[in-house]
C-alpha cells in the first residue's frame, strides 16, 4: 500500500489507510475485517441501501429545517442519498450482512458513502471530513439504534410491495387456468382416497384464493412497520435532538418514501421491541407454507405420467434424469417447495433473535434483517417462477380425469339420496371387491336407470349444492 493509492483515515483505534477509490472509509474497514461471515455484502439488498440512503436525507432535512446543518452541507447530502437511491454506489455498500453491533457497521457504511460522495459534490476528496464528516454532519441526530430498525421497515415495506405484486401475478395465472379448466370434472380427495366429484376449475380456483388471501395479510403487515422510532436515538430518550426533531425527520421521512410511516408513541419501547419484524416473519411463513401445500397438490396431480394420478400436465423445462431417458421431473413445483422449508427456518432464526434482545435494544436485528430480506426476495422470484415457467403451461388431461371419475367408488356419495347410505354402502362394497363400476351396479340391481343416473352425475349437480331430483312415476 502506498500514499498515492490510499488515503489516511483515522478513529478512536488508530489510523488506517483505505484506497483512494472507496467511497467508504476507515469504520467500514474495520468491519470488513471484524466480519468475514458470509461473504454477502448489505449491497445484496438494494431495498435496504435505498431504505439508508431514504433516512439520511430525511435526517438531513429535518436537520437543515432545525437550523442544525448548513445549507451547502444538506443539498450536498441530500444529492449523495438521491443518486444512491437510483444505483449509485452500491457496490461500495460492503460489510456483511451478519454483524455485530446492532447494525452499527451498516449504518457507519453509509455514513462514509453518503459523506464521501456529498464531500465530491462540493468539489473536495474522498476522506475530507473537515469539511463535511461522516459522523458530525451525515449522522446529526442519529444514532444506530433508530437508524438501522427505521431502515429495516422502509426495507420491509418495499419489499412487502414487490412481493404482493408477484402473487399477484401468481394468482392471475391460478385464476386463468380456474376458467380453462371450469368444466373438466375429476375426483376429489380426502386424505389420498376417493371423495366426491369437483372440477378441475374448483382446484385451481382455490390455489388462487390461497394467494389472494395471503396478498391481504401482507398488506396487514407493512401497516405495523409503518411505526417507527426514528428520533430516538441511543435508547428512545431522543437525547442530542431537540423535542420536535422526531415529529419532523418523520414527515421528511413520509415525503421522501412516499410511505405512511408514523413515529411511534413510546420511543423507548420501539428502540427495543421488535414485535413488528416477528409478525411479518409469520405472515412470510404463512406464504410460505400454503405455496408449498400448492406446489405439493400440483407434484400429485401430475404424477406419473403412466403409474400415478396424472391428472394435469406440467410443462416440460429440462431433461429429469441422467441415467432415465426421457424423464421429466416437477422441478419448478420442486423449488418453490425448497423456498419455503427456508423461509419456515427463517421465522425460527427470526423468532429466537427476537427473544434474545436485552433492556433497551435488540442487538441481533442484522441477523432479523437478513433473515426477512431473504425470505422476501426468494418467495418474490419463486412466485414470478411459478407462474411463467409452471403454471402459465399446465394443461389437463381430460380422459384421464372421466375415467378416474368413472371407475371411483366416491361417485356412490352423490347417490345417497336416492337409493340411500345402507344401499350406497352395498353398492361401494361390490364395487370395491369387483373392480367394476359404481354405475354399472346401481343398474344392474335395479336401484336406478341409467336415464336416472345421468341426470344425477351431471357434473353441475355434483359440484354444487343442489336439491335432489324428484322423480315422479
């Protein structure tokens, strides 16, 4: 390392040289060598730096507002947190994504980014704090504390949006198909045996509810990380900030976002409790384990394609085997599935890092952060995967189904008013024993016609509730 390709930085360690071309400085460096854990920068997580570079220009205007920070020295921020938020400097973004701290290496990165370009800006170097500093200026009114949990639900919120908007897109796809396949008449199943008829629509109309509703509790969940706790400072007591400086960061805040976020009304109580992250972890899992049971009934459905259900076909999209030709596996389904066991073990990590929390500050949110962020942006690319490269091509395979529909013994059900349980019991029985129809037996002992039976079985009367027909001699 030399003078002409480092800069000289110090703290309250030492000093240290970082390059001339980071735009972070000498407390990212630090922690890039205090964590070498995952090999995952913050940058992995573009809502998150987006969410950081949001409170640091709120935190400035409230600043400038207050008559705390020079005008020159806001408008220079406040330009270094717009142009991080459309791109710029990302990648200088670096420390791990799990950290000691409570977050404080995240939120001294962006102190650093934010002041070094703000500091070009105005004409000067990289690492020229005298004139505008990472901690005095970037950092006026600040501390980690309600920093980084501030940024973790503007983060959450963002990625709650995106989300929905790919279930969205996943439910669509679920709706299509529910109309393509409205008339297509199959068994139902009750514990993997024969239950009574439905459609193939009344399936597939159903994994579209699943998501719908799932759509709406995730909604229900950014509302309470709208609550924040920016202005708190250290511990919630909002010292080194003047009374009104909470009140104010958080209209800029609302402004600068476009997200109804609201301070919270014990500020002690926010800096500490995590509540908020625990429920949007459940609400994650809850996603989670529908789309999986989704995925699971999709992998039944088109088992086979000669020795299984093989009711409805998944598009092909690679070759299933290396030593089977021709097999074709249920991979996409297959990966969905593996999203959600992770982010079932994500609401676990996020629920003991929840309890660990001690007095006046939880010190494991990088852990919730990443956990959380995980979640989100695997369940968004699995639902955009499911859709387009699964669902959008499933067709069914109609004969399958009536033959399916005509062998089952699960058609008996639809009889019982007619010849009633003990006979529909004798009838299943035979059938069962036999092999032969359930149609086919109910004729030939006289318990119908077969004029009868197919009002009976058509498929508007087994799959709605209907009256009984009344016969009439």
């Amino acid at each position: 390392m030399s003078a002409s390709t480092h800069r000289l930085e110090h703290d309250l360690l030492g000093d240290l040289l970082v390059p001339n071309e980071a735009y972070y400085g000498v407390h990212t460096l630090r922690a890039l060598d205090n964590f070498p854990i995952t090999g995952i920068p913050i940058s992995t997580y573009p809502n998150l730096v987006n969410a950081l570079a949001c409170v640091k220009e709120a935190a400035a205007l409230a600043n400038y507002e207050l008559g705390l920070l020079a005008e020159h020295k806001t408008m220079a921020i406040v330009r270094a947190c717009q142009s991080i938020r459309t791109g710029v400097a990302h990648d200088q973004f670096v420390v791990d994504v799990i950290q000691g701290g409570a977050g404080t290496s995240t939120n001294m990165n962006a102190n650093e980014v934010i002041a070094n370009l703000a500091l070009e800006s105005l004409g000067h170097s990289r690492g020229d704090y005298a004139e505008l500093h990472p901690n005095e200026d970037v950092n006026l009114g600040q501390s980690t504390n309600d920093v980084y949990p501030t940024a973790l639900k503007i983060a959450g919120y963002m990625g709650i949006v995106q989300l929905v908007h790919s279930m969205g897109v996943l439910r669509a796809s679920f709706e299509r198909k529910a109309e393509e396949f409205r008339h297509d008449l199959k068994m139902g199943r009750t514990q993997l045996q024969d239950a009574v008829p439905m459609t193939l629509g009344q399936e597939f109309s159903t994994f579209a509810v699943m998501v719908g509703e799932d759509e709406d509790r995730l909604m229900e969940a950014s509302k309470l990380i709208c609550e924040i706790n920016l202005g708190a400072t250290a511990i919630g007591t909002g010292i080194n900030t003047p009374p009104e400086y909470a009140s104010i960061v958080c209209r800029h805040l609302a402004e600068v976002t476009g997200i109804p976020v609201i301070t919270s009304p014990n500020l002690v109580e926010a800096t500490q409790d995590v509540g908020s992250f625990v429920q949007l972890s459940g609400v994650l899992k809850r996603v989670a384990v529908k789309l999986s049971k989704v995925c699971n009934d999709l992998r039944l459905l088109s088992s086979g394609p000669r020795a299984g259900l093989g009711e409805i076909n998944l598009p092909p999209v690679q070759a299933g085997s290396s030593i089977m030709p021709g097999k074709v596996n249920p991979v996409i389904p297959e990966v969905v599935n593996q999203i959600a066991f992770e982010v079932i073990g994500n609401d676990v990590t996020v629920s003991f890092a929840a309890e660990a929390g001690q007095l006046q500050l939880n010190a494991f949110e990088p852990i919730i952060a990443h956990s959380l962020f995980k979640s989100v942006a695997h369940l968004r690319a699995g639902c955009l995967t499911l859709a387009a490269k699964c669902v959008d091509g499933i067709t069914a395979n109609r004969d399958r189904l009536r033959a399916l529909v005509d062998q089952s013994i699960g058609i008996v059900t639809a009889l019982n008013p007619y010849i009633g349980y003990v006979n529909a019991t004798e009838v299943a029985q035979q059938a069962l024993v036999s092999g032969r129809g359930v149609t086919e037996i109910v004729i030939e002992r006289g318990l119908l016609s077969r004029e009868r039976l197919d009002q009976i079985l058509q498929p508007e009367m087994l799959t709605a509730p209907r009256q009984a027909i009344v016969f009439v001699d």
